[in-house]
C-alpha cells in the first residue's frame, strides 16, 4: 500500500474519525469537486426508510394465485374489499433495475402493528395465516415441540401473531412517489417508483422534493463511481446504505428533470482527462 501511495503521489488525510480510502490524484480532485458543488442530500427536504420485515416471508408474501385464492374465500363483499386493501404489491432487492422495476407479481399482507388491526375482520387472512401453524407465526422467540419437530417462533417483538416484525409507523410513504434502490447489491441501480407499492427490507426509498432530478443523479455514471469506488470501499462495500446515500453531495437545482452525464460533469466542472476516467472505468 506504501508503494501505491508514493507511486501515485497521493495525499490522504487520515486525522479523522471518518472511513477512509486511498486515492490517485485524479480521484481526488474528482472527489473534491464533487463536495465542493454538491449539497449532501441530508439537506433536502427528503426522507429515507427501510423497506419491510416480515420476519416470515414465506407467509407474509404471497403469490398472485394465493391472493385470489384469500380473496375467493372471503364471505362478504365488505369482507373482500378491505381484505383486497390489506393485501399490497411489494418489490424485492432483485426486481430493481436503472431507472424501473421488474414486478414478479409478488404481493405482501400489510398487517402493520402501527394500524392495530383486528385480525377476525379479515378471517380468509387469519385462515390462510394460521395454515402455518401459530407457532411459527407468534413473535416470542420461543422453541416449540410440534409433532416431535421443534419448531422456532418469529424473534421477540411486542406485536401480534399475525403482523409483521416492524411497526411502520411511516406506512402511508409507501403511497407516495419515491426512488428505491437494493441497499446490500453490488452495484447500486436507483428506480422511481410512482404506485403505491411496497418494498422488502432489504431495500431503501426516499420520499420528497425532485425525485425525478435525485433519481438521474444517483444513477449518473459520476455518483456509481462514487458509490462504488469511495463509499463503497470506505464502507466495507455497503454503500448502499441509508447513511452513505444522505451523504452523496448533489448539485441543488429548482426544477425537477431528470439529467445526463454531461450536465453533472459541467456543474462539478470536470476536466476532459477527469471525464475520460468517469467514462472509461470498469463497474
């Protein structure tokens, strides 16, 4: 590493607590251009959340047939609307893609413990959830004994059996438009979702102001290198999450349109051998 670092005559400043990394000269000055333009999102007037824990998805996410089949055995026509609005789209880490989604018709029973919902208004649900045994489903972190197989309870949570393992308190942000991206990939690839769609925890999304604008960005080939070559190895390769997003410096603008490449090379004002290098790298 010493060898690197003379052969690139490269300066790091290692007196603060911050990850850090090594950098050539190019990528310095790429870097602090950057920072020096950039407004770090954490200073827009945006919000970023995690996605949904089950903490049983096998349940909890269903296919489409499973949700017609729930829908089916509902008795009532009351009973069959709110069932219908219980039961959301969700998006996995692997259905993003740059700038759109893959949906897999996959769909999540949106018991939430912050809506306190009565599971015996939604007995097709309670039917369907308990075909899994109640065991499995109560979140105690208990060990059963279940026709001589042991059988492990969800972890220990103050919800009910037939919610999930987070709360979200902020479920209404899912009817919102909003970018998501899968915080644990290798390469991060931001969507703007407008539907009211849910995600898995293993995903990120953010709600706010210029989505349109923050999304082109996050997906420019400046900000990738960004992510992957300085957040991304100052932090052990998880860049995508919640933290090293809030930090990504973003030139501030008034309209929301999305942009090119060339645009953010003109605002953090590039040189032609530092444009050359963002273009020519290797994902």
């Amino acid at each position: 590493m010493s060898d690197f670092v003379q052969q690139q005559n490269s300066v790091c400043d290692f007196g603060s607590s911050e990850s850090w990394v090594i950098l050539s000269p190019i990528e310095q000055s790429i870097k602090r251009k950057i920072e020096k333009v950039g407004t770090p999102l954490k200073d827009w007037d945006i919000q970023i959340n995690y996605g949904i824990k089950t903490g049983f998805n096998e349940a909890f996410i269903i296919s489409t047939e499973k949700r017609k089949e729930i829908l089916a055995n509902c008795q009532t026509e009351e009973e069959r609307k709110k069932t219908d609005e219980l039961i959301r789209p969700i998006l996995r880490g692997r259905d993003i893609k740059r700038y759109g989604y893959e949906w897999a018709e996959l769909w999540l029973i949106a018991t939430f413990p912050s809506r306190h919902y009565n599971i015996d208004d939604y007995p097709s649900v309670k039917q369907y959830l308990l075909s899994y045994g109640i065991e499995k489903l109560e979140q105690t972190g208990k060990v059963h004994n279940v026709n001589g197989d042991k059988v492990k309870s969800r972890k220990k949570t103050n919800n009910k059996w037939f919610e999930t393992q987070d709360s979200i308190s902020y479920w209404e942000d899912f009817s919102k438009p909003k970018i998501v991206w899968n915080r644990i990939a290798a390469i991060k690839q931001f969507a703007k979702v407008d539907e009211s769609v849910y995600i898995q925890d293993s995903m990120h999304f953010i709600i706010g102001e210029k989505l349109n604008y923050i999304c082109s960005v996050l997906n420019s080939k400046i900000i990738q290198w960004l992510l992957s070559t300085i957040i991304g190895e100052a932090a052990g390769g998880n860049a995508g999450n919640a933290d090293n997003i809030w930090n990504i410096p973003v030139p501030f603008v008034s309209s929301d349109k999305s942009i090119s490449d060339n645009y953010l090379y003109e605002k953090y004002e590039l040189t032609t051998e530092e444009i050359a290098f963002i273009e020519n790298r290797e994902d």
